[in-house]
C-alpha cells in the first residue's frame, strides 16, 4: 500500500490459521512476501484477523466495545518476524451483544473503521456478511456493539452434510425462490421454517435447481429479522456477490441499505491503523 | 405382537432406507424375518415409515390432515412379499403447519394414533423429539395439525462439522449448562444466538466438557418458543433419554408435560391400524 491508501501490488493465498503448524508462521510469512524481498524488508507489516487468535501466531487480546480505532492501535501486538524486522498484530473486538450474550470479532473491526472513515456519520449499522456474519453498530470511529449471525456456515452445513441438500442437481441462482425462502423466514423460528426446504422440494413447489436459492433466503431471512434501529444508516460491507443478496433481500423487506466493498473497508481500516502507529512514533 | 397388543418378540437392525437397492425390499425384509419363519408365513404385517416414501419399497402417497386412525388405514398401499404373502403400508400425513409451510411425517403417525388411545381427551399436543422433532395437535383420534423442527439434525450437523465442535475433548451431560442454554434460546433467534456455544467456550463461562449440553439447550430452546396452546394437555413421545431432556427444558420454563413411551404409542398405533384393517375384512 502507498502512504495515500492505494494498492501498489497483493498477494493471496488460500492458508489459512488451521494449515498453519504452531511456530512456524514467521517461516510462512516469510515465503508467503518472497515476491516482495526485492523491496527490502523495510516495510511496514500489519496483521490482522486470527492470526491474532489463541491458535495463532500470537495471542492479541480482544479489546471490549464501545472502542475506537485509537484504542485498537494501542493494543497492537509485537511479532519478531525473525530476520531482526518486526510486525504489528491488530487486536479483534469482543462485545456483550443484543442477546446479551459474548460475542467476538477478527478481522471484520479493520472493515468497520475503514467504513467509519469513509461513510462519517453521528451513528451508522453495518452488516457484514459471511460465515459468520456481523451486524454492528457505530456512533462515528466507536463500534458501540456488534452481534454475530452463523449465516454462512449454517448455509454450508446444511447444503453439504444435512437431508436438505441430499441429492441435488447442479444448483442456479433463482431470485423468486430466494425471496420465497425470505418470506417463509418471516412466519417462524428458523428450526421451525427450516424442513420446508425439504417439504417445498418434495411438492415442486421450488425449482429443484433452486433449492438453494430458497435455502439462502430462509437463512438470511431469519438473519435480517434481528435488523433494528430504523432511519440509522445502513451498510452493506463485504464481497459484492454475497452483498447482493443480502440488498435483495433487504429492498424485499422495505429496509434501505447501501453497499460498500469490504476489501476496500478494509484497506482504509489498516490505513489507520498505520496513521496512528506512525503518530504515536512507533515506526517511521 | 398377539391380539392384545403385547410384544411376543421383536427384531432390531439398523438397516435404513438407504441401505436397501430399489427392487431389493421383498429380499431384505425375508432375511429380516428369518427368525420368525417356524411361524409360518400367515402373520398379518403392517409396514410404517420410509417404507412408504418415494425413495421406499412402494409410495404410500401422504394424507392430509386434519385426518384420523379410519383414514389412514383406509389409505394402506399394498405390497407382494414375492412368496404369495402380502402386507401393507402405512402412508404418512402431510399438513400446512403453524407457519403456513408444507410439512410431512412418515412413522410418527402411529405414535400419535397410540397416543391418542391411551390418553383420550377432548384435545392434546404432542412433541415427538428426534431427528426431526414434530409437534402435533390432535382432537380425540383426529391429527389436527404438526410442524417439523430439525432440532437433532442440527444438533448432530453442529457437532460434527462446525466450529462450535471443532476440538472438543469428551463431553459429559451437564443439566446447569444445557439450562443456561435454554436461557439463551429466549434472547434471540437461533442464528443469532448460536455462535455464543464459541464465545462462552472462549471466556470459559461453561465448562469444556459441557459445551454440548449447552448446545443441546439452545436447539431445544429454539424449539420450544413455538409452543403454544397452553392449557391443553402437553405429552412428551419418544425414546426416554432424550424425552428427560425436553422435560427438564419443559419444568425450567414453567411448561408442565408428562412423558410417555415411544415404542408403546407406536405399537399402539399399529393395533389400531390392524382392527381397522381386520374390521373392514381385508384380513382375518
């Protein structure tokens, strides 16, 4: 990243924190910004997600909301990358949610400040969707509270290991069974809406390449219906193709939200980070 | 069984629908019977569950409820056992549940008809827990109305490949954790809810060996925020283990039931369909 925020050159790879053996993340790391040793070890290097979690690199202790983009820079963890340079491991967020129940985040708190930064407002929410999807609420750069939604990885259970994805021909997206599965979420608990998947299929009352579709509904459906705090703003933040769903259903609902790419978010959000390291004089 | 409904001997195998090739049901069921063979080949039999599906020995299509023990036995579908014998097949209900949905049963039905001989009232409910858990209103023999809940299936799903189970050392039943998790179940919906079986396990607000318990709590709980019609009599049909637990959940809020045995409603259920039959002279 330049010091104005853009991209100058990304790598990506698919390892994450499970296929990663303890002690030997500065050796992945290392292999991983071999494109980028031609630019001398000098750069800055900033971490975030579970690279930070109790079966990490190191262990960045969650900081409790209402917190600031201030308080997360302060409590930046140091990983000696073994080569005499250094990192910075950016904490998670932990909360007591809507449930009133504990509730975590890693990675996602770089997204909410990116989205604080370029969306200022007295108050805004947020949802973030994925396996486990976030719905925050922000009050300028403080996260004031957040809650989590096993949207994603609920979705994939079900589609792979249970009775409703048995059998199932090659699958097409279906806006009309989607919003079918979104509605039905509305006239119960999802334990209770959730066997229409297999009974709707079974009377041809879906498109059996669109069982999915209906599926997604139902699940993001009953996610939406914890959506409170009408006339605050509202963000969608994450993939583009996921997000478009999740507007979908949304528009479906009468519910204003407005999209904002979550890499983008994310970029902002490390952006800060690095300002306020640079400002409280820990690297140049 | 003899005419009084008592069990004279029984045979168990965990041989389920999809153990059996299409075509191959005749065979199975011989060798499956083997031990009864010195009794010759005139015992009357009854087929109920997937038997009947269309994935089944022969489709048994489903009866609509509201329905009684008379219609279904009305509805038997006939099947050659290859060796000049018959017997018959049980056919399922299917309803539009509490929400509006499409929903089925196939082998419930009979515990509900013996549910409704050994406690004949003007009107009962009744929860059959299981993989898919149903809650069933009945008005004398008539099946009023039912709803499934995938309540087990999500159990064993959420277990087995999700994060919530993901390295978990030997559980132990804990009835204070599976009751924190009923608590829970009231905070909010279950993918709003489900991701604190993580974070308790996180901060250690539920002991290791428990999480489990918990879990259990919450899908139970989820459950049974679709109760309603208090004041009429609530019965809990099924396998006695696990019936212990709704009852606990039950008691803790404040809902009185009282348990009877799966396997004696069923067996029940089966004399009924059999007077029936004999009754309108299709066997002897």
């Amino acid at each position: 990243m330049s010091t104005d925020g853009s991209v100058l050159d990304k790598i990506s790879a698919s390892q994450g924190l499970l296929a990663v053996t303890s002690g030997e993340f500065p050796t992945v790391l290392h292999q991983l910004l071999a494109p980028w040793h031609h630019c001398g070890d000098s750069l800055p290097l900033l971490l975030g997600g579970m690279v930070g979690s109790q079966q990490g690199w190191r262990e960045a202790p969650y900081v409790s909301v209402p917190a600031s983009v201030a308080s997360l820079s302060e409590k930046l963890v140091l990983v000696e990358l073994g080569n005499g340079q250094s990192g910075w491991i950016v904490p998670g967020f932990s909360a007591i949610n809507q449930a009133g129940l504990p509730d975590v985040m890693r990675g996602e708190e770089l997204q909410l400040l990116g989205l604080a930064a370029l969306a200022p407002t007295p108050r805004l929410r947020a949802i973030l969707p994925g396996t486990h999807s976030k719905h925050a609420v922000l009050c300028g750069d403080v996260v004031q509270s957040f809650n989590t939604f096993m949207t994603g990885e609920l979705f994939s259970l079900l589609k792979h290991h249970s009775i409703l994805g048995r059998q199932l021909p090659v699958q097409q997206p279906c806006q009309t069974s989607f919003l079918k599965g979104v509605d039905a979420s509305l006239e119960g608990g999802l334990s209770q809406v959730l066997f229409s998947v297999r009974t709707l299929r079974l009377f041809e009352q879906i498109p059996i390449q669109a069982v999915e579709s209906y599926l997604s509904g139902l699940l993001i459906g009953s996610e939406l219906a914890a959506l409170k705090g009408a006339g605050t703003p509202l963000f969608v933040v994450g993939d583009e193709g996921l997000c478009q769903w999740y507007l979908l259903a949304m528009e479906w609902l009468g519910v204003h939200a407005e999209f904002i790419s979550g890499d983008r978010c994310f970029l902002v959000g490390m952006t800060q980070i690095y300002q306020q390291l640079k400002e409280s004089r820990h690297v140049s």
